[in-house]
C-alpha cells in the first residue's frame, strides 16, 4: 500500500512541477527559479523516501560557470543534484524525453539532450553549453555515458572535456554519488540492464531506508592548469578527474 501512496504523491508531484514551469517559468527571475529547482528536487527526493546525505565538500554560493562532473547511477541522481541547491543544467541523452512524465517534466526544465544517432548532435551540444557558460550557468554531465551499479566508475567519453579545454577554463568539479542502505552500499536504484524505467520506479519506491551519498570534490582546475596547453588534451583531462573521483569509491 506504501507504494501506491508514494505512487501517487509522486505523479502529483511531477505535475505539479510541471505545470510551474509551463506558467510560471517565464514570469520568474533566475533567482527565484534556482530556489525552485532545489525545492523541487527535495521534495522528490523525500517523496520516494529517501534521504540525501552530502558527506564531503560543500555547495558554493558562486556555482557561476561552473561544468560539474558526475558519476551516474539512477534517473535518481539529476533530483539528488538538484536538492542539494546546485541549479544545473543536465546534458543527458535523448531516450530520456520518452520517459512517461518524467521526460516531458525534464525537457522543459531546460535539459540539453544528445542524440547519439546524429554524428552532429555533440557539436550541437558543445555549441548550446558554450553558450550557456557565457551566462553563468552551470552544466552537469555524466561521462560514463550510461549507467552504472555505483560499484565502480566506467572509462569516460571525452568529448564533453572540450568544455574545459575550448571555453575560458570554467570551474571543473566533480562530484561522486553512492547509493546506501543501512550503511553499506545498495544497488536497488541503479536503473541498469534491460530494466524500463517504470521497473526502476517501482523498485525504488517499494525500498526503505535508502540514501544517497554526495561527495563535492576539490575543483580541478588548478591542478590541469600546471600542464602545458599543449599536452592538456580531452584524454588526459577526463583521467585527471576519474582517477581523482575513483578515490572515493
């Protein structure tokens, strides 16, 4: 029955979420706007009966120009972000939009999408990031490229780096996020395989006593600095930060 209850609550929710920003989103200063993404992402966090735990490091109040840097585990982890007040813009792929609700809901929060069978799409990407960095904004992607069930950190793609690497140095911080049940890690959100995404939903919303765990890592881009511009490549600068989020997991 606890299901159905969160069930409920949630598609209210994410309805609730989406038409504030059909109507509202226009009137609202970037401000305000910011403030309801965290109050967003709480509140679906807490609905689905989960905690979020931020373990290490902090959220800066000046998250202008900022590209984060994360690992990916669940549809969980854009709400995690989100709640904790880091109000980013998500590149994520395309098969998402398809998602029942939830697509329609993280499509007009302004989530970039790539489309992995358009050979142009990343540089279309690149392009809309570029820009988005000129006005402060933050940017959020996961380099894995997909999923995983938090146990390890897949290779990296690197064309996102370029970011970095073709923009005015951004600030680059990684994040890294672990999943937890009753102190030791869980792979029941890990939205992975052949599992739909209403099976992924159902598992989580029948568990108890999740959390999830944020660790904010030191930007690296003092560190990236100290190389040579003409030995910083996309490769390398994806090793840099995967060696360094390896560490916590």
């Amino acid at each position: 029955m606890r299901v159905f209850f969160r069930l409920f609550f949630l598609i209210l929710w994410i309805l609730v979420g989406f038409f504030w920003l059909l109507f509202f989103r226009t009137f609202l200063n970037d401000v305000f706007f910011k403030k309801s993404l965290t109050i967003f992402g709480k509140g679906f966090i807490s609905i689905c009966g989960i905690r979020v735990l931020l373990k290490s490091g902090s959220v800066s109040k000046n998250t202008n120009n900022t590209v984060i840097v994360s690992n990916h585990i669940s549809w969980l982890d854009i709400f995690a972000i989100h709640s904790l007040g880091i109000p980013a813009i998500f590149i994520a792929k395309s098969e998402i939009k398809k998602w029942p609700l939830l697509g329609v809901l993280v499509s007009n929060a302004g989530t970039i999408f790539i489309d992995r069978t358009k050979r142009n799409s990343i540089l279309l990407v690149l392009e809309k990031c570029k820009n988005l960095l000129s006005q402060g904004k933050t940017i959020v992607f996961f380099p894995e490229g997909t999923t995983s069930d938090g146990s390890k950190i897949l290779p990296f793609h690197t064309s996102l780096f370029s970011l970095f690497l073709d923009f005015s140095r951004p600030k680059l911080t990684p994040i890294v996020i672990q999943y937890k049940k009753l102190g030791k890690k869980t792979v029941e959100p890990a939205y992975i395989g052949d599992m739909s995404i209403l099976d992924s939903i159902f598992k989580v919303l029948k568990s108890n006593d999740l959390e999830i765990h944020v660790e904010i890592l030191n930007s690296v881009t003092t560190q990236v600095e100290k190389l040579s511009g003409d030995f910083l490549t996309k490769r390398n600068l994806a090793q840099i930060v995967r060696d360094r989020m390896m560490t916590i997991i």
